[in-house]
C-alpha cells in the first residue's frame, strides 16, 4: 500500500512540477520538486526508511531524474508558448503593415 501511495503522489508531484511550477518565467520555481526530491531521499536514507539495496537505490535514482525531466520539460513548454507569441506578434505587426500599403 506505502509503495501504491508513493507511486501515485509522486505521478502528481511530477505532474504538478511539469504543468505548473516549470511552465512559467521564474526559473527557479520549478528547482523546488528537484531539490525536495533530493531532500526527502536524503531523509529517507538517514533514518533507514530507505536501504542501500539496489532496488531503492534505482528507484531513487530514477524518481530524481525524473524530478529533472520534468522540470526540463515544463521549461521548455514555457518557452515553446513564448516564441509562438512573439511569432504571433510579428505576423500581426507585418499583415498591419502590408494592408497599410
């Protein structure tokens, strides 16, 4: 049941990472699940919630990756939706343009 919970909270988490807190201009919003991920293994370790088995050590390898991904990911959605703005800008600008002449 613990392993369904973390598995579900952390799709949301990441979720949230990707569409929310990494899609807009503050870069270092979206450095907050990356680092908490970070945070919260290291606690895991600390108190032994968290063994050295090769199975937790690739599952938190992979859910700190993934905490980067998404990251990355939400960026560049942020810039993706800038540059067609900025594009739409232009064309308006020159269609005004051309009509003026």
């Amino acid at each position: 049941m613990r392993e369904i919970v973390f598995v579900v909270g952390s799709l949301l988490v990441l979720m949230l990472e990707k569409y929310v807190l990494a899609n807009n201009s503050i870069d270092w919003l979206g450095a907050i699940v990356p680092m908490v991920s970070i945070v919260f293994i290291m606690w895991l370790l600390v108190t032994k919630q968290l063994s050295l088995d090769l199975l937790d050590i690739l599952v938190s390898i992979l859910y700190v990756s993934m905490s980067f991904i998404f990251w990355g990911q939400g960026n560049d959605l942020y810039h993706r939706r800038t540059v067609k703005k900025i594009a739409k800008q232009l064309y308006e600008g020159t269609e005004s343009m051309t009509k003026r002449i």
